[in-house]
C-alpha cells in the first residue's frame, strides 16, 4: 500500500504546478527527492516528507504499531519495550496486573496461571496462548504497560452514609486508635480501642446538669468540659449521632439535649489551629447510631434494641476463644462483668452503645476495604 501511495505522489507531482516535490524550470533549487518518516518498532509503517534536514528526527517516537498486519509481535517492538512488557507480565502481583487495560478479572489470573504451569514468557507471541489473550487484545495490553494512564483519584471511604463529615478511607486506615463517645440523658460513655481491636479504656461519668432546669448552656458545658478532661488520646473521636426524627414532637426535649451535647463536644475536642493543613481530616466525626444497631441486627424497624447481650458475649468471646472479636484488659472485664446482666439496674446501656459504635467503626472500615 505505502508503495502504490508514493507511486501516486511522484506521478502526481509531475503533473501539478512547481511546488513541495518538484522545482520550477530554470531554477537553480537542487531537486527534492521524496523521503519517508518510518515507524522505529516494525520499519513498515512510513509517511512521505521532503527531505528537509531541519526535520527532527524525534518525532519519530518510540510508540508502538496499531496495525501489526499480521506480522510477528516481537517484532513491532524494540529490544527495550519487549523487555519492558516481559518483565512486568513475568513478575506482577495479581493485583498490579489489573492495573493494566483489559487484565482485570479472569484475563490477569490466566497469566499467573499460564507462567506457573509453563515458566516465565521469553517472547511477546507466547503471551496469545495464554486464554482470552488473543492477538488484538495483546497488543492493547503491550501498548498500555508501555503507556499507562496515571489515574488521581481521591477515594471516599465507603462508610459515607453514616460517617460525616466524610474522610478518605486511608487516613481511617491509618488510625492507630479511636475513641467512641455515647451520650446519654444523664452521662457520657467512651470506649477507647486500638486499631488491633483491643480495648485500652471504658468508663462513664455522671453529668448532674443534664436535662435539668432551663437547659444553661454554661451548667452543660461544665459537664461536657469534665468528661473532656478525662478522655485519652486518639486519632479520632467518633460522636454517635441519634436517630431521633425531628417529627416526633413528644422527644423533642431529648433530641434537643442530644443535639446540645453533641456541638459541645464538637467544639471541645477539634482542636483549635489558627490556619489548618490542607487535606488534614478533621478529628471529630459522627457515626449513625442506626448503622452500629444494623451491623450487630439490633433493628427492629426504625427502632433500635438493647446491645447488653451482645456486649456480654463479646466479652466471654474474649477469655473463652484464641482469636476473639475483641480483646479485653482483665481489669476491665472485672469491672462490668456484672454490669450487662438481664434486669441490672446499673444503667449501662451507654457503655454498650459506645463500645459496639467502636468495633463497627472498625469492622464497617475493614468490610469497606476488601
């Protein structure tokens, strides 16, 4: 084809006026001959040019054929691509392999298989025998490891619906502990736990303001300011966020105190800094009290159900089994061994719901990941 298009160009140029390929009469121009621009991978692929010397020669790019017309495809590339393409086709992990355009899924599990039966490849013609890789596709394949497309993308952690504000998946990944507040009508619970599900501390403290006399806003930051004091350290603080509808007039009281304590300790623990870093995520996040209820199936409907029995369990999980959900001191499991007991009156319904908020912070995290 290239020959009849240059025949084509010559004759042509004989018949047209002085121009690009041929001088005018009695012009002392030396004659242009017709050249060709060819591809560097296979020499075939040539495009017609005047033989200009001011052309640079490094248009002429290192990119490879998209037609190969049939011919052998180690030899549309050069010396230092085959290597290239060989040596990441012989050594990636199945998932760098589904970083490549058309290896994901069954195609990049092929190769690893094809290599382990068979050995490492030592041409790029042995890559059509693995299945589902035929000729066209290999060469989409060669061309992407030699060209890849570098993706930025911010990922957003698929806990969004009952996390906010949102936070990129890896800084809550990175997190080396979190602590879990629960507020209740009359006291604040806190469960601090690491990131290798082992519970460092759990408590509650009494907060005698609450809910009483005219709501003094100073009455209740002095009880949100004691708990405060006493929380440890972490990387974040993870406040649950009640589910109570604002359409339900007879809670509105409550829902009221809830949203009041909640802004304190938003405004108490965000550390003040003056001028912030960018991308640096906030400390103090919400998580939906609904979500915890239907990770342990405490739902029933809208309504949420008491955690003490799955709170107990996890802590007999603990002595009783090598590798347990979670992980208690033994002094804590003293403590409140007696604490979740059928018809117990000593009102550790917050403790539960600031504990089990932890563990599906931490399991919803790791399920979101996978």
């Amino acid at each position: 084809m290239m020959w009849v298009a240059r025949q084509f160009l010559t004759s042509a140029a004989q018949r047209v006026q002085p121009g690009l390929f041929r001088r005018p009469p009695h012009c002392c121009l030396p004659e242009l001959e017709l050249r060709y621009l060819q591809c560097t991978c296979c020499w075939r692929s040539r495009v017609p040019v005047a033989g200009f010397e001011t052309l640079n020669a490094s248009i002429v790019g290192s990119v490879p054929c998209k037609d190969n017309d049939g011919k052998p495809l180690d030899a549309c590339y050069s010396p230092e691509q085959r290597e290239v393409i060989l040596k990441l086709l012989n050594n990636a992990s199945l998932p760098e392999l589904a970083t490549v355009k058309l290896l994901r899924g069954r195609k990049s599990l092929n190769i690893v298989e094809h290599r382990t039966k068979n050995g490492p490849f030592r041409t790029l013609e042995s890559v059509v025998n693995v299945p589902l890789l035929k000729h066209k596709s290999a060469v989409v394949v060669f061309n992407s490891i030699l060209n890849p497309v570098k993706r930025e993308k911010k990922v957003k952690i698929q806990l969004a619906k009952f996390i906010r504000p949102e936070v990129e998946r890896s800084w809550l990944e990175e997190a080396s502990s979190i602590v879990s507040l629960v507020c209740g009508t009359n006291k604040i619970a806190w469960a601090h736990v690491d990131r290798g599900m082992t519970v460092l501390d759990w408590q509650q403290m009494e907060c005698p303001n609450f809910l009483k006399g005219a709501y003094m806003a100073s009455s209740y930051l002095t009880d949100v300011s004691a708990v405060v004091e006493h929380l440890p350290e972490a990387d974040f603080y993870i406040i649950e966020k009640s589910s109570i509808s604002i359409q339900n007039t007879a809670l509105f009281p409550i829902m009221a105190h809830m949203r009041t304590v909640e802004a304190m300790l938003f405004a108490t623990l965000e550390p003040r800094i003056p001028q912030p870093e960018p991308n640096v995520p906030p400390k103090v996040l919400n998580m939906m009290r609904t979500a915890v209820g239907r990770h342990f199936g405490l739902m029933v409907g809208e309504s949420r159900t008491s955690g003490a029995q799955t709170v107990r369990q996890l802590m007999t999980e603990s002595v009783t089994q090598k590798l347990p959900r979670l992980n208690f001191p033994s002094e804590l499991l003293v403590k409140h061994r007696n604490s979740f007991q059928m018809g117990s009156r000593r009102g550790g319904e917050e403790l539960c719901d600031a504990l089990l908020q932890a563990v599906a912070f931490y399991e919803l995290l790791s399920e979101s990941s996978g």
